[in-house]
C-alpha cells in the first residue's frame, strides 16, 4: 500500500467511527450499489475531505485510497 502509515491510522479511525453512519453493505447490494460506493459513502460521512484532498491527493489516487478503504471495512 502507498499510503503513509501516519495518513492510513487517521483514515482508520474516522472509518471506523462512522461505519453505522450509512446503511449496512447486504443494503446497498440489494439496492444494486457496489460495496465500493459503500466504502466511499463510509468515508465522506466521516468529513475527512478536506483532509482527503489536502493529504493524500497530493501522493495517490483513488484506486489507492480505495485499496486502504478494502483493508479498513474487509471488503474486496
């Protein structure tokens, strides 16, 4: 994974915390939403973009942050 140790642990978090923000992932795929969309959904419920862009865009692009989205919710 390209991302920072540092940027990873903070994406984690806020994860995590919102991870009951949006509905659950069997939703989505009933409603035909890829658990992609799911991920991301997680992550700007979690208002991390402005950190986003200041952050990670500068190193990364979205297929790298997705690949630390799999890691952080256990989705492929």
């Amino acid at each position: 994974m390209k991302m920072l140790p540092e940027h990873y642990e903070y994406l984690k978090r806020e994860v995590e915390a919102n991870l009951t923000v949006v509905p659950p992932l069997e939703e989505y795929q009933k409603a035909g939403m890829s658990a992609k969309r799911w991920r991301w959904d997680i992550m700007w419920a979690a208002k991390v973009s402005n950190w986003v862009g200041q952050n990670l865009y500068s190193y990364l692009n979205d297929d790298h942050i997705d690949t630390a989205l799999k890691k952080i919710t256990g989705t492929k």
